[in-house]
C-alpha cells in the first residue's frame, strides 16, 4: 500500500468508526459498517456499506429515515477530514447480516465482492 493510500485508509477508518459508534446508540437494528475503496480514483470509487442485524430493521430504518440519518452522519465525519464524496446516496449502501447468511452463507468478501 502507498504512503498517501495509507494515510486516506487510516482517516477513512476513524471516521468511519465515530460514525459507527454513533450509530449503534441511534439506529435500531445497526450492527457494523465497512467500505470497499479503489485508491487510485478516491473519493469517487470510495463505497460504504452499513449493516444491519436482519432485514426487517434495515426496512424499519429505511421508512424511519435513519438511511438517511447515516448518510448525513458519513458525509459530515468524512467532511472533517477534507474528504467530499460526490455522490453521498450512490455510495452508501445498506445491507443485513441476515440476507448474507442466506444468500451467500455469511460470506461477506463473496457479497461484498
């Protein structure tokens, strides 16, 4: 990994983990978050992926308007380090542990991938 690719992972992953915590208090359902990035076209290729504990509360969040919660939650600690996505809504995705375990048996590089 190069230094400068090193340097935006570890600000990725400390914003990202103060979003999580946040989000575990707030967000019923909400268990971890990860993200999928190719250095070489960041911000643009940078993809965050929240995860709920089943479908359901994935869907309750949705209609609460937690989805949206979130996305407010990334772009403003990804904002603190200088990092802007251009499309906020395209790159955050949601998922649940439970549709992983049933469509690919928990394998989340094979979902994810």
């Amino acid at each position: 990994m190069k230094k400068t690719h090193k340097k935006i992972d570890n600000a990725l992953r400390q914003s990202l983990t103060n979003v999580c915590d946040v989000a575990l208090e707030n967000v019923v359902g909400f268990k971890w978050l990860t993200h999928i990035i190719d250095y070489d076209d960041f911000p643009r290729s940078l993809k965050v992926v929240c995860i709920f504990d089943t479908y359901q509360n994935q869907t309750l969040a949705e209609v609460q308007h937690k989805h949206s919660y979130m996305c407010d939650l990334i772009n403003r600690a990804l904002l603190k380090d200088n990092i802007k996505l251009p499309n906020i809504k395209g790159q955050v995705s949601f998922d649940s542990e439970e549709r992983c375990d049933s469509q690919h048996a928990g394998n989340w590089a094979q979902r994810l991938g």
